[in-house]
C-alpha cells in the first residue's frame, strides 16, 4: 500500500498544476492551461465515505451550465486541497460530465507515543494538536513532531528524535504512533561571567535560574540547559544588577555551548556592570484635590542619596495607588518619569499622579482551578461583575485566596474589556495538593514514645470543605478526632462545623489512675470586619475517672470507694473519682492584620478566646486563653517572630478544676521539654529508709536489688528489708550507708534521695521520691522568640531552612485541695520491717526556659521537621527531651 505520507506530499505539491480531462473513451488528457468552452452539464463525485458530496461540491467555484473554465477548475482544486479533508483530489472531463474523484484523509483513532520515559504521555499531548477523531494530515504530524521535539530541548534532551508512523485500520482511520528516542539528558558542565567585578561568579550564579548539573540535584530539573530558561537568566541578571544600584547595566552576550562529550553546555554570559548610581530628586506631581504632593513623597519608599534600585520604583507606585484608593479614587494613573545623569551617577524620578478614567468590571474569569470549583474562588474576591475597577480591592481578594491554602500560586491580571471603560480580571491560580497524610514520632527523656497520624483535606470535593481525621498514641494516652467545617454554610458569610472526639489517659503504671472523654461540638465563625473574625461555640463531654491499686500478692483491681482510694492516692485524684458531665459555651475573636497569610515578613496576629462550663451538667468553670505573634523581615530570608501565649483557668460556684480541664504544655506547645512534662506533679514518697549493708544486699526472685536496715533514728521503729518495687535502675549511696544519689526508674519515673542530719551529726530520714503523673496547672504563660535563618551552603533547591528559637514561662497554680498528697501509709517489705509512704504535689510557678534549632527540609518525600533543644531553666520534677523528629506529606 502506498505510504500516505508520500501521497500526501506528492499530491499537495502538483494538485494545484493540473487537472485532467478524459473523454468517454478515456483516450486523451488535456492540461489545465487548456480552455475548453464546452458547458458543464452536470457533476459527478466519487471516492467520498464520509465527507456528503453536497458539502464537496459547496468547495468548487463552476457549477452546472459554466463553461470548463481552467482558472476556475484550478482555483477549486486548490480550494478543496486547503481543507485538509483530502489526500487526493481528481478532476476529470467525461463528455459534458465534470467528475470530481477524492481520496480522503484519513481519521485518527488514536495517539500513541513510544520510547518517552523522561516527559509523561500526557504532558506530550498538551503538546500535540493531532488528536482521536481528527483528520490526520501529513502537515499537523510534521508541526507536531518540531512540538514534542521542542519539549525535549526543554528538558535539556537536545539529542531527541521523532519518528511518525501510522497503522491503517478499517473505515479509513489510522492509529499514529510517534516513535521517540529521547537520548542522554543534557546538563550544564559551568555557568560562567566575563565582565562582572563588583559580584563574584558564585553570587551571579545564585541570581538565575539555571543550576550547574551536580549530584545532589537528582530531583531537580533546572539542572539541564534549556534556551528559553537562558533568556530569563538574562532579565533576572538585569533586575538584580538594576537593585543594587547599576541602573546602566546590560548583557552583552549570552552563548551556550556543548562540550566535547556532547553531554553538557558551556554557559557564558558577557556583561557590562557600568557605573553605581544614586538616587537622586525625587518629586511627586499630581492634580488630585484629596492627596497633597507632600503626603504622597512621604510614602515614597527611598529618599534622594539613597542607592538606586529599581524595584522601590515598582514599590513607589503601588504605595502611591494604595493611598489614592484609601483617598477614594478607585483608579489613578501614576507614571514614574525617570532621568538618568550619567556624569553625576544620579537617578532624578518624578512620578506624575492623575486620575485615571472610571474603569468597570465586564467579567470575572477564574483559570487554572482543575479541582476546586469556580464559586469557591469567587466567594473570597472582594469585587463583582459591574462593579468599578479597585486596584486595592483586588490585592486584598489575592491575599484572601491564597490564605485558602489550595493554591501555590495566584495571580490577578487585567485585560481589555469590550469598551474603553471596561476591564476583564483574570484569576489565575495554580492548584496544590490539599490532602495531607501526616506522620509524627516524638522521644523523650523518659524513654516515651509519641506516635500520631492524621489525614485532612481541606478542600473536600472541590468545594472548600475541610475534614480531618486523627489518631494519637503514646505509652499513656490515646486520642481520637474528627472534624468537618463548611466555610459557607448556607450559602453565608458564615463557617459552620462539628467536632467528635474521644481520648484515654492511662497512668494506672505510675499514678494508679486512668480517664476517659468522649465528646461532641458545635462551632460557628463569621466576620466582623476585612481582619477580623467571631466563632461561637458548643462542647458537651463525658469523662470517666477510673482508679486502680496494687495488691498484696501482685495483682492490680479497680478501686470503688473515695475511701479506699485516699489510702493510695492525693484527694485532688480522688474527688474526681467516676463519671461528670461537662456542657460549655465559647468564643473566640481573632485579629490577622499579617502582610502575608502562609509567609508573613510583617504584621500581627491576636487570638483571644474563653469558655464558660456550668450550662448544665456536672463542672463549672470560666477559662480565658490569649495568643498573639508579631512578624518582622529582617533581610531575605531572616524573619524574626515574637509570641506570647497565656491562659487561665478557674472554677466558681466553689468547683475546682478537675485534672482533665487544666493546661499542660510542653512538646509542641514547648519545646526541650516532654508532652505535659513542665507544671504541677505528683511524687510518690518512701521515707524514713536507712541502708546498713548496701554490698551485701541480696537480690528477691525478680532480680531486684533488696536493702537492709536498722532502726529509724526519727520515729525509733524497725524498718527492715526494703525491696526496690519501684524498678529502680541505680542506686548509689554514702560512707554511712545511705541513699544519696539521683536515680532512674525504667517504668518512666524519676526518683532522688534526700537527707537531712540531726543535732549530733546523725544522718536521718532518708527518702525516695519517683516521679509520677503530670497534673497540669490554671494557669499558663510561656513567650516565644524565633529567628528564621538560611542554611550556609545549603542548595536553594534542596529547599532545607532553618530557625533558631528560645522559650520560657511556666504552667501552674492548682487549687489548694489539689495540692493536698494522701495520708502516710505502712508499706510491708519483706518479712521483717517496713517503711513510711505517701503521696506529694510539687507546683512552683518558676520560670522554665529552653533554646534551640529547629531544621526543616521541604524533602520529596514531604515536610520534614528536627528540634534540638537545649534546658536553660527548669524544675528537678519536669521532664525533659532533647530532640523531636516529625513529618507529613500531601496527597
């Protein structure tokens, strides 16, 4: 069969030189040039399948009753070949007859394209205009084939090549195949200056784009030599020599060349820096009768004598078009009118300010979203269809959609309207993963696990909607939550949402006391003004406190009365003792006066919130809680950040606040310290305990260390053998026999020694004090001051940062029932003695303070996030951690 691409050429080029004329003997062809004044009597076509003959004979300029006129007969060959709907076109003379015979061009079944590895099948179809149920034509491949290669030089595979071919099929269709081979991918060796003295090579090689190929840029693309990419280097060379003060400054060349491997680019760019300029008078002219020529120099972001830099140009104009509309002029034309002085290197700018015409909104159009519907973009634009073109208007409905967290990017351009007096607003934006799959394991000092997952999608089928999931484990606590919000709830101004949640605290291992919570809530928000917002809220919770006790021989059972638990534990534990019913109403009003919502270099943010229990049900309570941060842009990419945080809690209608309501800080919320691992505590206390013989001391059948002693100087009774049950690991004791030193428990406790002498010298009462549950504290402030700084040496594209951090404060404040311990009870050690125990609580507002670095790595695998911390300030009963390791990632 002969190769369509060969008819296609063939045909395309001689169709338009000849046609041919047969009469009904077929003997004779008659060139085109020929003129035959015959009259046409009527029209035949043949070889059409799916093209109607009417619509062919729409295309042809003679008809029934012309004369066979060559130059028309020519003008319709040519007219019918421009279709494309044809590979072959006929005209023959039967007799009086015109016979039109047609080969059509075939229709595409399907794209294929084989051998592409680095660029994907459907990045290469955007690509490509050839597409199913197109007509396949010899030129579309062609343009298409310079396309793909096109897409291949991008991506830095200059050696590509493209073969097309095609497989016929039944009904004239064809599948189309591009045949790829992509071939070695092409780096740049270097990137090098010739003219630049004031800036090195490495600092000029940090303005662009381009990357010199190198090993640990494997997940990169900006690596391999791309053309276009080149061309932008070059504006990104003027833009940052323009900043620094070279108004005169220009590339004079920029050659790429391969070397001789042919496996990478040379990159040279040849510029000329010229001289430094200054800025030199600036003046502001304008008629407008609300703003003043002193007020509006006054915003103008530079002074005369200051280096000249381009971009406080571009900054001059928006500060002065942000005042005009402030002022009430919703469009104002200012035009920055510059004076270059080569002699004086003096950069003389006037920027003249009219009133720009009345410009109206024709249409919105929202680009890009492939996920989140158009109307949820819409709703946060501040402007309408119809309504006057508000430049300020318009940044701020930027800032709004992009605090929505779906997008990477958003941009607003303007393009011409249908009249002078009307603009179209284009909002373009760029989707982003919304999902997010997040993964977190903590340790700290006490040899504690934290493992927690969590998935949330924050824009829920597209429609704005966030919904999270999440479930925390650690060695003492379960959490579990879900939440749903709808940021538009009823088509309103108004988030709405619900809560359900359930956790269990399990410290029977080292308070004798476990809780569990199951819940429900409400919540609403809406604004009160452009930075300001209201939530209102309902929680209606269960808790159930149960308690546990060890036994004689081992075994552990739950306790049933107060009663019986008081012999073992604090009254503040007991009193909560089984089940109580919370039901609370609150609000939370928070002010984001930020420059930006997801990188703020300047700005504050207020929260301010309380919450009022006692709405029936079993707790009554008033907590207040304040979070404020301040932003400031130090230099690119230094930020420095400044928190305070501070809540209090407390109880009326004579409740206190019950363990499970308190605060508790730390991990997170306070780093170099464990979760809940600063604040109040309670000890269990072993006292007078002598040790007479530590190195003979036997072991009991578990291995654990047994103490003998003697008589108690103190209270003069026997204390026999003490069996270390609280699994202490060390024990290091005095001359004289006596516990002394700190010791370390492998059931997450801490215990310490102390002792006291008295009036003769004689050591007396002894302890040992382990460490047992956090209680949390009614009140809380800890301040925050964080430094974000850029890793030395650290690739850009690696996208590692860093911050350094210091925070101090304190939690506490308990309630005076809650800082009563339990009564002091016999514990039975052996067969021969015993020893005095009971229960204390340790609650000093004293300050904690810790500092650090914390690393971040934007890795391909997601965020990753590493505290180091170091304790500056803390209590002997906190507990502390070091370091803290967590992650996430998007889907």
């Amino acid at each position: 069969m002969r190769s369509l691409f060969a008819s296609a050429l063939a045909l395309t080029t001689s169709a338009g030189a000849y046609f041919a004329v047969a009469e009904l003997s077929g003997s004779a062809l008659v060139h085109a040039q020929s003129v035959n004044q015959e009259a046409i009597s009527h029209i035949v076509v043949e070889g059409n399948q799916r093209i109607e003959t009417r619509t062919i004979l729409s295309y042809l300029l003679v008809e029934p009753g012309d004369n066979f006129d060559s130059e028309r007969l020519d003008l319709s060959l040519k007219t019918l070949f421009a279709t494309q709907l044809f590979a072959d076109v006929l005209f023959e003379k039967n007799g009086s007859e015109l016979v039109v015979r047609v080969s059509e061009n075939p229709i595409i079944n399907q794209v294929i394209f084989e051998g592409n590895s680095s660029i994907r099948d459907d990045k290469l179809t955007e690509e490509t205009e050839a597409a199913p149920r197109e007509v396949f034509t010899q030129a579309r491949v062609q343009q298409d084939v310079q396309k793909i290669l096109e897409a291949y030089r991008r991506a830095g595979r200059f050696a590509a090549s493209v073969t097309p071919t095609y497989k016929p099929l039944a009904q004239n269709r064809v599948d189309l195949i591009f045949e790829i081979t992509e071939g070695p991918k092409t780096g740049v060796k270097s990137i090098n200056f010739i003219g630049n003295e004031v800036f090195k090579d490495s600092k000029l090689r940090s303005e662009v784009v381009t990357r010199q190929s190198r090993w640990w840029r494997v997940f990169e693309s900006n690596d391999n030599f791309d053309p276009d990419r080149m061309e932008y280097d070059r504006e990104l060379l003027r833009q940052f020599y323009t900043n620094e003060g070279y108004a005169d400054f220009r590339v004079t060349s920029s050659i790429a060349e391969l070397t001789p491997d042919q496996k990478d680019f040379y990159m040279t760019f040849t510029i000329d820096e010229g001289p430094l300029y200054n800025f030199g008078e600036i003046s502001v002219e304008t008629t407008l009768e609300k703003l003043s020529t002193v007020r509006l120099k006054a915003i103008v972001p530079t002074r005369e004598g200051n280096l000249y830099k381009a971009d406080l140009i571009e900054d001059a104009v928006e500060a002065i078009t942000f005042a005009a509309g402030s002022a009430g002029y919703a469009s104002v034309d200012v035009k920055p009118q510059i004076d270059r002085d080569p002699e004086t290197q003096k950069v003389n700018v006037t920027f003249v300010v009219d009133e720009g015409p009345r410009v109206y909104v024709e249409r919105l159009d929202i680009v890009g979203n492939t996920q989140t519907l158009d109307h949820v973009v819409r709703r946060e634009l501040l402007l309408a269809e119809g309504d006057a073109f508000n430049r300020i208007l318009l940044d701020q409905s930027r800032n709004r959609i992009r605090s929505l967290g779906f997008f990477k990017d958003v941009e607003i351009t303007e393009e011409p309207g249908s009249a002078p007096d009307k603009t179209i607003v284009k909002v373009a934006v760029q989707e982003q993963p919304t999902g997010e799959l997040a993964f977190s394991v903590g340790y700290s000092s006490a040899d504690a696990f934290l493992v927690s997952v969590s998935a949330t999608q924050r824009n829920f089928r597209g429609r704005g909607q966030s919904v999270t999931a999440n479930i925390q484990s650690s060695q003492y606590q379960e959490n579990y939550e879900f939440r749903f919000t709808e940021p538009r709830f009823q088509d309103r101004n108004m988030a709405a949402g619900f809560d359900l949640y359930a956790n269990k605290t399990n410290y029977l291992n080292i308070a004798n006391y476990s809780n569990s919570v199951i819940g429900a809530g409400l919540r609403v928000g809406f604004p009160l003004g452009n930075r300001t917002q209201l939530g209102l809220r309902y929680n209606l919770r269960q808790d159930d406190l149960q308690l546990a006790q060890t036994n004689s021989d081992g075994t552990r059972s739950t306790i049933e009365s107060r009663e019986q638990c008081l012999l073992t534990n604090s009254i503040s534990i007991c009193d909560q003792l089984g089940e109580q019913l919370t039901s609370s109403v609150g609000y939370s009003l928070v002010r984001d006066h930020r420059n930006d919502p997801i990188d703020p270099t300047g700005g504050y943010r207020i929260t301010w919130q309380q919450d009022f229990a006692g709405l029936g049900g079993d707790v009554n309570y008033v907590k207040q809680e304040l979070n404020a941060s301040t932003y400031k842009g130090i230099a690119p990419g230094f930020t420095l950040t400044a928190g305070v945080k501070a809540g209090y809690i407390d109880g009326w209608n004579d409740d206190s606040i019950r363990v499970n309501n308190r605060f508790y800080k730390g991990g997170n919320t306070f780093r170099g310290f464990d979760t809940a691992g600063l604040g109040p505590r309670q000890t269990n206390v072993v006292s007078d305990l002598v040790v007479e013989n530590y190195a003979g001391a036997p072991a009991d059948s578990d291995g654990q260390l047994i103490y003998y002693s003697g008589i108690s100087s103190s209270t003069g009774l026997p204390v026999g053998t003490f069996v270390n049950t609280g699994n202490l690991s060390e024990a290091v004791l005095n001359e004289n026999g006596v516990l002394v030193a700190a010791v370390e428990g492998d059931g997450g406790e801490r215990a310490y020694g102390s002792l006291s002498t008295d009036g003769n010298g004689v050591t007396v009462e002894p302890q040992i004090r382990a460490l047992g549950t956090a209680l949390g504290g009614k009140a809380y402030a800890i301040g925050t001051v964080e430094l974000s700084i850029p890793i030395p040496f650290a690739p850009e594209e690696m996208g590692i940062g860093a911050a350094l951090f210091t925070e101090f404060g304190s939690v506490g404040l308990l309630d005076d029932i809650a800082k009563t311990g339990s009564n002091p009870t016999v514990e039975t050690f052996g067969s021969t003695g015993f020893a005095l125990s009971e229960t204390s609580i340790d609650d000093t507002f004293g300050l904690r303070a810790s500092a650090g670095l914390s690393v971040f790595w934007d890795s391909p695998f997601g965020p990753i996030r590493f505290d180091f911390s170091e304790i500056l300030a803390s209590e002997e009963y906190d507990r502390t951690e070091s370091f803290r390791f967590s992650t996430r990632t998007q889907f």
